[in-house]
C-alpha cells in the first residue's frame, strides 16, 4: 500500500509531458466576451496598457476600434505596427503583418477579433493560425473572442439566436489559452449600449436589438459563456493536481462517480447516480473494475454489467472500465486523478461472518477515502431491466478437453512407472505437476482441476505404498499426498488464470484490430450503398450472422443492403423493423417485443434522432449472441451510425451548395430577363407604338431608321432568347451535336456577315493563313461560337477600335483568335469569364446581355474536343480570345494540297 501510495504522490507522465510542451512557448490569453459590444477590445487595451507600465514591451499587432472613440483613445499610448496590404479583386485589404511582428519581436502582442477570416493571399488563411505561429516564436498574446465562434457551440447559438455564425475559432485554440477572462455585462447594459450607440451604428442597432441582441438570446450567451470559461478553467486545475502531485480531490465542483459490478443493482445504481448529478448539477461517471486474477463472473452478470454501462452513456454519463487486481486502489486512484467529490456504491453482498474474514470493497474505500464522500446506498435489488435475451458463451459441456487430460495424466503414470524402473525418484509428483501445466495450458481451468483431481488419486495407487490401491500406510504419505493435491490445485489455477489473462488480451487486440481498420474502411467510403454494403460484411463476418440494413421510405421499411445480398425481408420482418424504428427500441427475435419474428431487428441512431435499422438472424434456434458479442455488436452500430451521420451531413452540405447556386444563378437569370430582355422590347414597343400614332408625321427617312431600330433590336432579343436556349441544352445533356468537315475560312466570313450590324461601327481586320485544314465540328454551333465572340468584342471596344479575328494551324490544332482594343479583362476575373451570368462591368454603363454568350462558347467547344481560353493583349489594351480545335481528317485532296 505504502509503495501505491509513493506512485499516486508522483506527478503524472502526460502532466509532465504538457508541461514540458508550454516551455519556450508564449502565453496566450484569451478576452471572451458574450456577444459583440460586451467591452472586450476595451479590456485587452487596458490589460496591454498596464502591462505597459509595468515595463513589458507591449505592441498592437491589429485592433479595430470601429470608429469607437473610447477605444480609440486607449491605443494612443500603445505602439500599433503598420499593417499588410493585400489586393484582392480590385481592392486592397488590410491585415495584421505577420512577419512585421516577428521581426519586432515583443514581449506581448494585442491581436482582435481571433475568429477574423484573412483575405486570400495571406500566409494563413485565419487569425488564429497567425496567432499560433506567434505562440511558437515565443511572443506572449492577448486576443479577444465572442462565445458564438466556438467551434463546438457553434451549433447551439445558431439555435439560440437563428442565426449561423460562420468563422468559427477550433475547441483547440481555447484549450491551449493559459487565461481566459470573461467579459461580462448584462443583457440590461448591453442593450443600453446598443441604444446609445457605442456598438453599431443607430439602423444596424435597431435591427440587432429586434433579432440577435434579445434579452433571452443575451443571457443564454452568457450562460455558454461563463460555462466554457468554467471548463477550461477546471481544465487547468486538473493539470496543475496532476503536475504537482496533489491528491486532491479540490472540491471547487462536485463530481460524482458511480462503482457497478454486474450485480442485480447495477442498473439500479447507475439510475440513482444520474438523479443525484442532476440535483447537484454535476458531471458524473460509472466505474467498472476488471479482476482478471479471479475466477470470472458469471455469463449473467457480464449481461448485466454491459446492460449498466450502456445505460451510465444513454442518460448522459461516462462509462470507464478499468483492469486492477485491487479494486478499491484503482477506483480512488481514478476518482483522486478526476477529482471526484463523492463515490457511490451499492451495499456489499455476503454475510457479517464472511465479511469479517475478508474485507470487501466497501470498507476498503471508506477507510482510504479520505476527503471524498462514499455514499453505499441499498440499489434496485429486482432484475434488471433486459430487452434483448443473450446466450451464454460456451453452452454444453465440451468433453474433449476432459478426455485430453486424462490421457496426459496417463502419459504421466507412464513415465513415472518408466522413470522408477530405471532410477527410483522420490518426487515422481513433478511429472504429474507437469501434466496439470500442460492442461491448464491448453485447456484452462476446469479441466485442470480435474487433472488435479486424478492425479492425485493415480499418484496415491501407482506410487505409494501399498501400490495399486488407495490405502496409505505411512502417515508421512499422507501428508505428502494432502501438499501433493495443494500444490496441484494452485499450480492448475494460476496457469489457468495466465491462460486467462493471454486468451482475453489476445481477444480484445483482435477486436480492437477490428474495429479500428474497419474504422479506417469507414472513413475512406463517402457513398451510402458502398457503407451499407461494407457494414453489412463486417457485422457478418465478425459475428457470423446474416445482415439486412432497412431505411424509412414513403411510410414503410424498405431494404438497403443485405449479407448475403439475396436475402429479403417479409411482411412480419418489416412490420418488426417498423416498430423497431419508431420505437428506437430492439423488435423481434430475442426481445420483450414481436419475438417470434426471424430476425431480430436493432435501431441505427445518434443524438440527432433515428437513422436506420438492422435485422439479424442465424440459422441456429436461442438468442443470437453472448454478451461480449452484443458489447462488439454495439461498437460496430455506433460506427455505422457516425459513418451514415457523416455521409448524409456531407449530401445536405452539396444539396445545400447546389440550391444556393441555384438561386444564385435564378435571380441572375431573372435579373437579366428583368432588364436586359426587356430594355430591346421596350425599343421595339416604342417604335412599333411611334410608327403607329405619328406614321404620316415622319418623312421616310425616319421611319426606315425606326423600322431599323426594331430589326437591330429584335435580333438583339433573338440573340439573348437563343443563349438562354443553348445554355439550357448544354445544362440538360439534349444538346444534339452534328460533326462534319468544317473549312474554318467559310465559317468566318459566315459569322462576319451575320454581325455585320453589330460592327458597323469598327474597324474589322480578318487574318487567316494559307491552306488551312479542316476541323471537325459542327458548322452551326461552331459558327454561334465565333458569332458570340465577335457580339462580345464589339460590346466592350469603343466604336472605331479594330476587331481582328484569324486563324492558323499550330501542330495538331486549329487557332482561332478574336481580339478587341477595348480596355480588357480584370487579372482577377480571367477565371470566371466563361461562368454563367458573369458580368465584367457593372453599374450604369454595363453593355447589353445576359452574361451567356461565353458559357454558351465554352460549352460548344468542348463538346467539340475543344477548348476556349481568354487572355489581356500583352501589346496594349485589349481582350484576347482563342479557340484551339483539332484538326479533322483529311481526304486525299486535302492531303495532296497540303502536300504541294
């Protein structure tokens, strides 16, 4: 006791080791704040303001005041290095610099808003990552955050205030903070604030006050405030205990924890401790001490100690297993290290008299507590509440294990008798002891003891006198016999106990091998047949069971995936699982309902609700499973649940980006339709509605320029309506391409004549080399193509610049070029030219259109094998575009007048 004394003293190993991991690191500190608006930019100021006077190089890395004087104020007397300038679609951004703060290498850095999301081009794409690589160089941070970036309660704001808060700061980055100050004022004087106009502006105020900034939003965020600081502050002293060695427990908040053995109370006791923590409002967890030097429990209460500790994880608590010979020395060691307060335990069994001779673990732990309360309270002494019947490991008697130790005790009389022939021994007993090693070996405990058993009786009528009899003559032999039978009988149990130790080792490295590749397969699998598929071998495979996996669809079960995949279910199996899954509780074969159903059918679920539901069965009659195999069952399902939670959060998340591109691209189409469509008929309708009042007003110079104005326009709308048409084939797959020889020079001068309105009013220059080989394409689509490019570049060149397009033969391919003097394209826009709805210009001064025209190109050139790319004219302004297409196959004319 003395030298498990001495160890618990010790600091531990990993307290140690996180010890030695801050050293050479800076400290970070982190200002949290309820929501924005609580003072926490004031606070880390003020805090870098002291640290200043007291003779601490303190430096402003980034703050943003936001135009608040008060705050402004207090970085006057603060040095602020300069900040990164980074350009970014035609703007330019600040950041904090990185590398300025590394060169300037203060004592502390202030660094706002910690969840801030950097512009594109910085060295890390989030604040926090900047601050981490500010840690590692050894400088001292002070940052601010609200509650709502956390990470994991991210979901739990957007609950509380509807709202999705999108930069989140990792638990990690929390965990790692050295302090975490709490900044906190009432929803009262928040609100007050917001009126006055200390944190938005008076319209931004107003909104806020109607949806975010509520008083019950405001106090549940500062509830979740003051909770995350509380953990990571109990965090802390945990592992200032365990790096000083200090017993403890510190009673700075109850913790409570829960001893079961697989008794009948176990159930019983794990539901008084979960009412005992919800009155103390307290964390709390249920203890299982393993004993694998004794003789184990019974299939019964491994049922039941399973039944208890799945039932300690559904209500909420912690379910730990540990392996101690001595039971009471490991559950205070645990509850000393997790700083348990109280510790609850059933009423021991067994009578005073038995009690009296060998201390249980009840009196153990009451005389070595110390300062945690022990609570022995009497249970629920009834049977535990069991819906699913398991079978008992090993049923039947197995008689060959029997039969092999007695022929090793018979090979043992022989040798003996061997062994006295040729030199009398007089501890002939060794080879009988080496028999019961060998059977307690291979065979385990109770087939040694029966070795025991006969070779006493056989080392009595072999080998002392008188022989071949069990009459003993010499008392000494007597006693020799009654030591012979102690020492076989403890030689039998402690290999078989070894035995035992190896068998369950190797046992649980196998299923723990298991578990862990098949976690491994599960996380590489991003499709839901292929997971059911995967599960579905796995379960059968492991447990040697047949498989069925069934999801809800249109109000009934139907099967996902099965193993072996013909199997079905039937009308009385579906019927089972339907219950099963609105139920969430087991169904069928085995349990307390529908049990005379094939199958026993078990539900799939997580926190977020049902999922599915599985359907075992085997051929053989009885339950379907011992009880570790229902604990490796039950491993497996919750794997299987967190894979399917994954894959369908992973769908909503790309049915999620799909609908949002959706109606992005919607209210794009009906913004152009709204003004681009209409702005042509509202032309045509105005000279239509001209020509009608004032027709013999107008001379006829003037009608023909109205008459004019409606074709121009009407083929402008012609145009728009025909990209839409396009578009929508190209998007729906109905696009009916029709490849020939196509002569590209033909092609040109056709695309030219039908846009010879349209660059009426530039210079157009067409340059095409000689002998040009065919391609394959189709000459109308390919001519739209060219016709598109020619509308775009007459759109954005100023009238009077020169269009020129050409072609050449480059290797394998056909270039062909379109090139404009207009003022050309954006360097950060060249990537999302050819998207839908894409605009260059906005404002008034847009040209005409929908933003098609070049999705319409890019999707018919390569539909053709083609490809389209866009480029700045690297001679002057000016927009270049190429079209690079393979060359066609040539017949044997084109080949001898490419040969001349």
């Amino acid at each position: 006791m003395a030298s498990i004394d001495q160890t618990a003293r010790r600091p531990t190993p990993e307290a140690l080791l996180e010890q030695a991991a801050t050293e050479g690191r800076g400290k970070l500190k982190i200002f949290l704040g309820a929501a924005p608006g609580v003072g926490k930019t004031y606070e880390m100021l003020s805090s870098g303001a002291q640290r200043q006077r007291e003779g601490v190089d303190v430096v402003i890395g980034i703050v943003e005041t936001h135009g608040r004087a008060e705050t402004e104020n207090l970085t006057r007397g603060l040095e602020t290095l300069p900040r990164g300038r980074i350009a970014y679609k035609g703007r330019i951004l600040e950041e904090m610099d990185i590398d300025a703060v590394l060169a300037r290498r203060p004592s502390l850095v202030l660094v706002d808003e910690l969840a801030h999301t950097n512009a594109p081009g910085s060295r890390h794409p989030k604040r926090y990552q900047d601050v981490e690589e500010l840690l590692d160089a050894g400088i001292d941070v002070y940052t601010t955050l609200n509650v709502q970036h956390v990470e994991s309660l991210n979901d739990v704001v957007a609950q509380i205030t509807r709202i999705r808060v999108r930069e989140t700061v990792p638990d990690s980055i929390i965990d790692r903070a050295d302090e975490i100050e709490v900044i906190d004022v009432t929803p009262q004087e928040l609100i007050q604030r917001l009126h006055e106009g200390k944190v938005y502006v008076r319209d931004a105020a107003q909104r806020a006050l109607k949806h975010y900034f509520s008083p019950g939003n405001l106090t549940a965020l500062r509830e979740l405030a003051l909770r995350r600081t509380a953990q990571r502050v109990d965090e802390q002293m945990l592992s200032y205990m365990r790096a000083h060695a200090i017993a403890g427990p510190w009673a700075t908040d109850e913790r409570l924890l829960v001893c079961i053995d697989g008794g009948p109370a176990s159930t019983g006791l794990v539901r008084y401790a979960r009412r005992s923590a919800d009155r103390l409002r307290c964390n709390w967890a249920a203890i299982h001490v393993e004993t694998l030097g004794h003789i184990p429990v019974s299939e019964a209460e491994r049922d039941r100690l399973s039944e208890a500790l799945r039932l300690a994880e559904t209500l909420g608590g912690e379910a730990v297993t540990l392996s101690n010979d001595h039971v009471a020395d490991a559950i205070l060691a645990y509850a000393r290290e997790s700083n348990a307060t109280q510790i609850v335990l059933g009423r021991p069994h067994g009578t005073r008299w038995f009690a009296a001779f060998r201390p249980n673990v009840t009196s153990n732990l009451i005389r070595n507590a110390g300062q945690i309360g022990i609570h022995v309270v009497p249970g629920d002494s009834g049977p535990a509440e069991k819906t699913i019947r398991t079978r008992v490991a090993g049923e039947g008697v197995d008689l060959m294990p029997y039969a092999m130790s007695t022929l090793t005790v018979g090979a043992a009389i022989g040798l003996g008798r061997l062994i006295h022939v040729i030199t009398p021994l007089p501890n002939i007993s060794l080879v009988f002891l080496a028999a019961i090693l060998f059977t307690a070996v291979n065979y385990g405990l109770w087939p040694s003891l029966y070795a025991s058993l006969i070779s006493t009786l056989a080392y009595n009528f072999f080998f002392l006198a008188p022989l071949y009899t069990f009459t003993i003559a010499d008392p000494a032999n007597i006693l020799a016999l009654i030591f012979f039978t102690i020492v076989a009988v403890l030689t039998s149990n402690l290999t078989a106990r070894t035995r035992r130790q190896i068998v369950v080792a190797q046992t649980r490295v196998k299923t723990t091998t298991d578990l862990n590749s098949f976690s491994r397969k599960l996380a590489g699998i991003n499709d839901l047949d292929d997971l059911l598929w995967a599960a579905s071998f796995q379960i059968a495979s492991m447990l040697k069971l047949r498989v069925v996996f069934l999801f809800p669809a249109d109000g009934h079960m139907s099967v996902a995936a099965a193993y072996p995949p013909e199997d079905v279910a039937d009308d009385a199996d579906l019927a089972a699982a339907r219950w099963a899954f609105d139920h969430q509780r087991p169904a069928g074969r085995s349990s307390d309902t529908l049990p005379g159903a094939k199958r026993l059918f078990l539900p799939i679920k997580t926190a977020t609700g049902m999922l599915a539901v599985v359907g075992l069965d085997r051929e053989a009659p009885g339950p379907l499973f011992t009880a570790d195999e229902r604990r490796l069952l039950d491993a497996l399902l919750d794997q299987i649940a967190v894979s399917i939670e994954r894959i369908r959060l992973a769908e909503d998340i790309d049915n999620a980006r799909v609908m949002s591109e959706t109606e992005r691209l919607r209210g794009a189409l009906l913004t152009s339709i709204s003004h681009d469509l209409r702005t042509p008929l509202a032309s045509i309708i105005g000279a239509v509605s001209s020509l009608r009042s004032y027709f013999d007003q107008y001379d006829a110079k003037q009608r023909t320029d109205l008459i004019a104005t409606i074709e121009d326009e009407a083929e402008r709308l012609n145009r728009f309506v025909g990209n839409l048409l396009d578009i929508t084939r190209l998007e729906s797959g109905a696009l009916n391409i029709r490849t020939d020889r196509v002569e590209i020079g033909e092609l040109i001068e056709t695309a030219l004549r039908r846009a010879a309105r349209m660059l009426a009013k530039h210079r157009v220059e067409v340059a095409l080399s000689p002998d040009l080989p065919p391609v394959r394409a189709d000459a109308v689509l390919l001519e739209q193509v060219i016709f598109n490019l020619l509308d775009n570049a007459a759109k954005y060149s100023p009238p009077g610049s020169l269009v020129r397009i050409g072609a050449e033969h480059a290797h394998s391919e056909i270039l062909i070029r379109v090139t404009d003097e207009g003022e050309g394209i954006p360097p950060d826009e060249i990537d999302l030219i050819f998207d839908k709805f894409h605009r260059v210009r906005a404002g008034d001064q847009r040209p005409a259109g929908t933003g098609l025209g070049l999705a319409v190109c890019r999707g018919f050139v390569e539909a053709f094998g083609g490809h389209i790319t866009a480029a700045n004219r690297a001679d002057r302004h000016g927009a270049q575009f190429t079209i690079a297409l393979p060359v066609g196959p040539l017949d044997a004319s084109d080949k001898a007048r490419y040969q001349a």
